[in-house]
C-alpha cells in the first residue's frame, strides 16, 4: 500500500470515527487530533513470522500511551509499504481543545490490499468502532471519558447488579 493511500485512509477512518461517535456521546468533540497507538497483544511469545514484525511491535511496545499526530501514526505504521492486517480505531478521551483516538493495531503487516482486513468499509485496514460503555441502556447517550472513571464505573455496575438481583427477587 502507497503512504499516501494509507495516510488518506487513517484521515478518512478518523473522521468517521468523529462523525458516529458525535452521533452516541454527551462530550462536544474537538477535531483537533491525538492518536494513541495500542499493540492487540502484549505478549512477546505469540508467533512472528519475520524480524521486522517483531522489532516494529517492540517499538509500538515501548509507545503506549504516547500521543502522535496523524502523520507521526503514519511514519509510526506505514512500514516498506506494509501496514498492519487490521486497525481498530475509536475515541477514547476527550476534551474541549483535544480529542484522542485509540489505535488498535495487529502485529502482522502485509504490503498488498488483498490481505488487509475490513476493505468493504472503504479505507482498508481501519475499522471504525464506538466504545459503549456497559452501562449505556438502549442507545443511551454517554460520556466519552467514561474508561477514565474507574471509580464511576464500579459504583454503576453495582448498581446494576443491585437493580437486577432485586427483580430477579420478585
């Protein structure tokens, strides 16, 4: 795949990522950008069928929870026109100025477009998804910081438990 193709792709999967998630959560989201790049395993015991693989998920190893601007994600991932099999890309954290995009990345890369994952989607190998929260009822609007409430999120989920225990009672 073309850098160029790849670097319109992540433009385009980002934007829809903006658009469906405006469309589901209560935050007013920025279209200023910060990408954060997530290996979908951490462990390095699983098999890698080259070096390269290997030494690129190493170094994205190392970058968790560092912020990248689009063309850093790009030089980041776009590799001797390889790219990752799959990315699945979602808003995570937002706030007035910024909005954070998270990266979940395959550690397999592939150079032609016929391999890539989610290629009916238009902009192969991303995949745009929005993080629910478990406690989002019925399209229920929510916060898009949720994840970052853990204190929150075990104060509902007890209580939903509670809820559910009390009319399974009755």
């Amino acid at each position: 795949m073309a850098r160029a193709d790849f670097q319109r792709h992540l433009a385009a999967a980002a934007h829809r990522a903006l658009v469906l998630t405006r469309t589901r959560c209560v935050n007013r989201l920025s279209d200023y950008l910060d990408f954060l790049i997530q290996p979908d395993n951490l462990s390095e015991l699983a098999p890698y069928p080259s070096a390269l693989e290997l030494a690129r998920f190493l170094d994205r190893k190392r970058e968790i929870g560092q912020r990248f601007t689009l063309a850093e994600v790009v030089q980041r991932l776009w590799v001797a026109e390889q790219v990752p099999v799959y990315i699945n890309i979602s808003v995570c954290q937002a706030s007035r100025h910024r909005t954070a995009l998270e990266l979940f990345i395959d550690r397999r890369l592939r150079r032609d477009t016929v391999n890539l994952f989610h290629e009916q989607e238009g902009y192969p190998p991303l995949h745009v998804l929005v993080a629910v929260p478990p406690f989002a009822v019925n399209g229920q609007r929510f916060n898009v910081n949720w994840k970052h409430w853990p204190w929150r999120i075990k104060l509902l989920a007890c209580r939903s438990w509670r809820r559910l225990h009390r009319l399974r009672a009755r």
